[in-house]
C-alpha cells in the first residue's frame, strides 16, 4: 500500500528547491541528510512529493553513501508490487547506535520519503516504522513521522560499552573521537552560503550545473568541504605529527607539525600545524579541489585556509573555526564556525563506499 502526500507548488520553484537540495547534499555529508554521504539528488528523487508505502522486506543491504531495500507491497487486489528503496548510509546508522541487525528479512515496515523520478516504485527513506512500533530516523536532520517528538518510541541505541572505557582510559586533550550535533545548526551543517564573491567567481557559481555534481559516485572531497563532516573523526599523534582520521571518504589528513608540508597540491592540501596553548593552529595551502562548497562556488588555486581546532576545559566540545582567504573567490577573508563533541562511545569504521541505482 503507497500513500501520496505531495506538496503544492510551482515548477520553477521546484527546479529552484530541488537544485538548492542538492548542493545541501553536496557539502554536507551523511552529508547531510540532507548530506548522507557524496550522493546527489538530482534527477533521482523529487523532494516536493513525499509518499509512504507499508509492505515486507525481501532483501536488504547496508552501505554508504546509502543502503537499499526491496519491499514487496500488497494492493487492495492481492497483487504484489516491488518497490525499490534507497535508506540513509550505514555511517547514519553507526552513529545513532544502530546495527544492521535492527531489521531484517521478512520484517513488514512503512517508509516514508521522497518519491523515486526515474521509477514508478521508488523512494528515498527517511523514516521507517518497525513491527513493534518503534521509529527508525534513517538519516540526518530527520523528525519523527509517527510518533510525538516530545516522547518518540525511537528504536533505542546500543553501543559497545568495551569502546567508551577504551576511549575514557585514553583521551588527551585534542586526542579523541569528535563528532557532530546533526540537530544543532551551530555544529551542523558548517556552509550557510551568501559568501561576498568576486565577479569571475559569481560567474562560474550562475554557471555551474547541480546535476553534474561528481557526488553521483563515491569521489572524495576536498578541503575546506571534508570539515563539514557529520561523521566521526579522529585526531591522533602520528609520531611527530598529527593526523585526523574521517570516517567519510576514508580520509585522512596529515598535519605536519612546525615545518612547511612537503609535495605538490592535492585535494587536502598540504597543512602545517602548532599548538597556541591547548589549540591546534592548521595553515593549509596547495589545495587542488575546484569547489569551495556543494553549490558551485569554486576554489581557487592559491586558497589559503587557517584552522583552529580548541578543546573545551572538561574535553567533551571542540570548537572549530577555519578561515578562508582567496583572492580569486571572495572579495574579503571568509570565517566559518562548527563545534564538535566527544563521543566515547564511537570509533571511526570504514567507510565502504560504493554506488548503484
């Protein structure tokens, strides 16, 4: 059984949201869910017309950037429709404290989500109602759909109590696993656009196709868009070094410590640390990623980023905050702010990536 609750509105203003979504995607991550992984929206699925559909699994599989589900849906007539449903990643999961286990073969279940362009019996899951009547927000930035807010009967998180004590025994300082506050927009997402650019920049943004975004695959990211991660990172020490590890993309950055970072331009540049008092200082240059954000605005070839990473005095927040100084993009330096906080309890796990419609 499908329901249709689509939302009223012009086709301009759908083309207008639509491409506006995507960028939101691009930037962000898992994101966000708006960014749940690199995976653009575009030409797949129509934000504005929202339907549920009830029926039982019959195959199941979690990854990133997004997991997918065939459901088999009974009519009124007894005849049976597969639909194919695309979820939230297993990142999304992973961070609510969630397992693959919570649902499996068999279960009947109602999802709701943004109906599928390309196919009759398709959706983008945001929400998924289990047999016992517990909710499933299937990815970021996600309300409960049928249940109160205020007393959600959310399925309940699990997280392996062996990581935390691991993690409370060795955290130091800086050295942690942060994540982010995906319902707080003051850690997430960092991009709020409006940035004052030059002309040649404003040109190359008009210019710039939402539905050419390379997040159609599993590419990469580069800096400054990587910081805006709704994923567990990792700051560790790399002899005498620093890394910071991402479970987005697999990433890593390497922070050279009180020297110039050796080689050429790469995606993340090339960044050289120090310590003022308890914050980290990054400079990061030599960054070869053509695009500033998910919504065109490009990056140009001498960017300059400084970074300051500061722990809070109990270790549970890490402010950020990264200033952008390019000369071929915007007319004055650019600052932007996120925080992250201490999740003991997580680790950063592979990130898996692979794509398919």
């Amino acid at each position: 059984m499908s329901f249709d609750t689509a939302r009223p509105g012009g086709e301009r203003e759908r083309i207008r949201r639509t491409k506006r979504f995507a960028g939101w995607l691009a930037c962000c991550l898992f994101a966000a869910s708006t960014a749940d992984g690199h995976h653009s929206f575009v030409g797949f699925y129509d934000q504005n017309r929202i339907i549920e559909v009830e029926g039982v699994i019959s195959s199941l599989s979690w990854r990133n950037p997004h997991g997918s589900i065939t459901l088999d849906v009974t009519d009124a007539a007894g005849e049976v429709t597969e639909w194919q449903i695309e979820t939230g990643s297993i990142s999304v999961l992973r961070v609510r404290g969630l397992d693959r286990e919570f649902v499996r073969i068999g279960d009947r279940v109602r999802l709701a989500g943004e109906a599928a362009l390309r196919r009759e019996n398709g959706l983008y899951a945001r929400n998924m109602l289990l047999p016992s009547g517990e909710e499933v927000l299937l990815s970021i930035g996600v309300t409960p759909r049928w249940t109160d807010p205020e007393t959600a009967a959310l399925l309940e998180a699990r997280f392996d109590d062996t990581v935390a004590e691991a993690a409370r025994r060795e955290a130091e300082g800086i050295f942690r696993v942060w994540s982010t506050v995906l319902d707080d927009p003051r850690s997430f997402p960092m991009f709020k656009g409006g940035y004052p650019l030059t002309d040649v920049a404003a040109q190359r943004k008009a210019d710039w196709d939402a539905s050419d975004v390379v997040q159609l695959g599993c590419a990469p990211k580069g800096m400054p868009a990587l910081m805006i991660t709704p994923f567990p990172i990792e700051i560790t020490r790399r002899g005498d070094h620093i890394a910071i590890r991402f479970e987005e993309d697999d990433a890593e950055r390497l922070i050279v410590m009180g020297r110039p970072a050796p080689g050429g331009p790469t995606l993340l540049g090339r960044s050289r640390g120090r310590f003022e008092g308890d914050s980290l200082v990054v400079e990061t240059d030599r960054i070869s990623a053509e695009h500033f954000d998910g919504e065109g605005t490009p990056l140009g070839a001498e960017a300059r980023l400084v970074e300051r990473f500061t722990p809070s005095a109990d270790g549970t927040r890490l402010d950020y905050v990264i200033e952008i100084d390019d000369p071929e993009t915007f007319t004055e330096t650019i600052t932007l702010e996120r925080y992250f906080v201490w999740r003991p309890e997580l680790e950063v796990s592979p990130y898996d990536c692979s794509i398919s419609h």
